[in-house]
C-alpha cells in the first residue's frame, strides 16, 4: 500500500477527532490511532493531531486552521458523520471548502455497503480547501480502517494534482501502464526481438522494441513470427487459403502442397 515514489515530498497530514466524550476524556481515541497508523504505514508524515467536541463552530475554526495556518496536504477527521443530532461533521466541512470531491466519499460508502446496509446513512463529505483536501471518515475504528485504505491510493495523485505537479494524466498513465506491462508485452521497451531486428524504416517509436520501425509494425512482425494473427485473420483457414491461392494461379487450383508459406500475407502494407 506504500507509495514507492522517488523524491516525492511526504504528505502532511492533519488528524482531528470529532467527539464530545473523547474530548472530555471519557473515551479513549481508538479511531484516531487507527488513523495515524495508516498514515505512517503509508509513508506519509502525521503533522497534527487534535481532539474537539461535536460543536459546528469549533469544527470549523479547526478546518481553517489546517488549512491556513498548518497548510497540511490533508485533514482527516474521523466522527461526527451520521445521523445523531450532534453530529456536525459534514456540515462544517461544507462551510470551509471550496470544492467537493465526492467520489472518495462514494468510494468509502460502497466499500463499507459490502459490509453493513448502515453505511448508506453516512453523510461523509469530502472536498478541497486551497490546496488542502479535507476527508471526513467515521466514527468507528473499524470503518475508518476500511474506508481510509480504500481511498489511499489516491491521495498521492490528488495531491500532485492540487499542487500543480501533474501536467497531463493521460500522458502519465500511459507512462505507468508501459512501466507495469508484463514479458509478454508487444513493446516492452528492455526486449528487442530478433524477428523486427534491422527492419527499414525511420526512428523507431519511443515504446518500440524493433530496431528502425514503429510500433505499429513491430507489433504486426512479432505477431507473425511467434504464429500468433490479429482478429482479420481469424476464419481464414488453411482451406479457405488455398482455393483462393488456386484463383490467383489462373484458376488452375491450389499449387502442390508446401508450394507457398502458410498463412497468407494479412497485414497492411507499413
């Protein structure tokens, strides 16, 4: 679940429980605990931890603080999100940020909906605050476990995001599906296969294994060698080959046995 990115700054994280018990003492804090164990097992840095009583005001102050004065990456809170009347949580989140990003929380719920109907009366909200993200998680250890590792792997990437680190996704996904690809990959940068090896042609293309041609064609030539064909090959049977073979020869029927290569030239002139 570590985030293994090479100089990457480590996420500040803020951590605010939202209880009147537990900010009297009368409780212990399991959830927050919880919470700062998933932060340092994610390789991220816990730089605020805070109790408060389940009142909009102080929740509130508390959030602006985070953001303005702090200026962590994120705020979790944890508490406050059901449907009891002191709880307050989503409505002070709501005040304070400048946009939502609801899929997290919809990510949470249905997460938690696998293992309790309760879950689709939470009122989690997640949003942004600058470039603060602000996730409110519930109450009991046992959620917070179970929604915050369902969402931390998106952490890192919207925080790249607020902080105007990532140009194009579309580009870095790419980069990162090119990275995962496994041995059998068409162009997998680290294998050249002889079968495209001094091909003609111009430079080869940046994710092309084969010497002097593109990855279009590269991926034609291994196909080819190793028996394998794309789609438009399929139906053609050895058969159906040579009768149209015997059509090209003037119609005299198909050459002697072994007289041509099996299977026929398919592909798109490159």
């Amino acid at each position: 679940m570590k985030e293994n990115r090479p100089n990457a700054r480590r996420i500040q994280v803020a951590v605010l429980t939202i209880s009147d018990r537990s900010s009297k003492g009368e409780r212990e804090d399991l959830s927050g605990k919880v919470i700062e164990e998933i932060v340092r097992s994610n390789g991220w840095e816990v730089a605020y931890y805070g109790v408060v009583p389940d009142d909009k005001d102080t929740i509130r102050t508390e959030l602006i603080k985070m953001e303005a004065q702090l200026k962590v990456d994120l705020v979790l809170t944890t508490g406050g999100t059901g449907l009891a009347p002191r709880d307050f949580t989503p409505e002070a989140t709501l005040e304070v940020i400048d946009r939502e990003v609801p899929g997290l929380a919809e990510a949470m719920r249905m997460e938690s909906l696998k293992k309790t109907p309760h879950a689709m009366l939470s009122r989690a909200v997640c949003g942004a605050r600058g470039k603060t993200l602000i996730v409110n998680l519930p109450g009991s250890p046992r959620a917070v476990r179970e929604c915050l590792e369902v969402i931390a792997p998106a952490i890192p990437h919207a925080q790249e995001l607020m902080q105007g680190g990532v140009s194009d996704c579309a580009t870095e996904r790419e980069a990162g599906s090119l990275q995962r690809r496994g041995k059998n990959s068409y162009c997998k940068p680290a294998r050249k296969p002889t079968g495209c090896k001094g091909m003609p042609g111009g430079d080869c293309a940046s994710n092309s294994p084969c010497p002097g041609t593109d990855a279009g064609r590269c991926f034609r030539l291994r196909h080819r060698k190793r028996g394998r064909f794309p789609a438009e090959t399929q139906g053609y049977g050895p058969g159906l080959y040579r009768k149209r073979q015997g059509k090209n020869n003037g119609g005299a029927g198909p050459g002697p046995a072994g007289s041509r290569a099996w299977p026929p030239r398919l592909y798109a002139p490159v």
